[in-house]
C-alpha cells in the first residue's frame, strides 16, 4: 500500500504541469506520454520533510520494525474473513 501511494504521488507530480490540453495529447500521443515521466522523487522527499514526515516511507516503514512486530504477535492466531 505505501509503494502504491508513493507512486501515484509521482506520477500526479510528473503530470502536475501539464495542463488539460497536455493530459489530452498524452491520451492520443504514446510517445508524448513519455515526455511525460519526469523523476519527482526529489521533490516530493522534501515535501513530505516540510510536513514532518519521512522522506522515503518505504525505508521508514522497514526501519520501524512494525512488520517483525506484528508477524510475531499473530503466530498461532486465527485468520479473519469469509469461510477462513
């Protein structure tokens, strides 16, 4: 879920200037598309800084150790959902 975010948050980065008749061709033109792929990762690291929050959430969320936490404490627990 948190890559899936990070990167909807670049690709909206990378479509940011390009206005409605731009979003327009990129759907007509492929290779406009690739015009398109700008690496924002620079830019929305520090925007996220300037709100207090990590600048790769990946790396935070891996550092946490939340992962090993919550494996440990669901070992011999019953699985949630239909018909588990």
């Amino acid at each position: 879920m948190i890559a899936n975010l990070s990167m909807v948050a670049e690709r909206g980065g990378s479509f940011a200037g390009v206005g409605q008749q731009g979003l327009a061709k990129l759907w007509i033109d492929p290779c406009a598309r690739n015009d398109t792929r700008t690496d924002v990762r620079a830019d929305l690291a520090g925007w996220r800084e300037e709100r207090g929050l990590p600048a790769d959430p990946m790396k935070a969320y891996a550092e946490s150790g939340y992962q090993s936490r919550i494996n440990n404490e669901r070992v011999g627990g019953h699985q949630a959902g239909w018909g588990a």
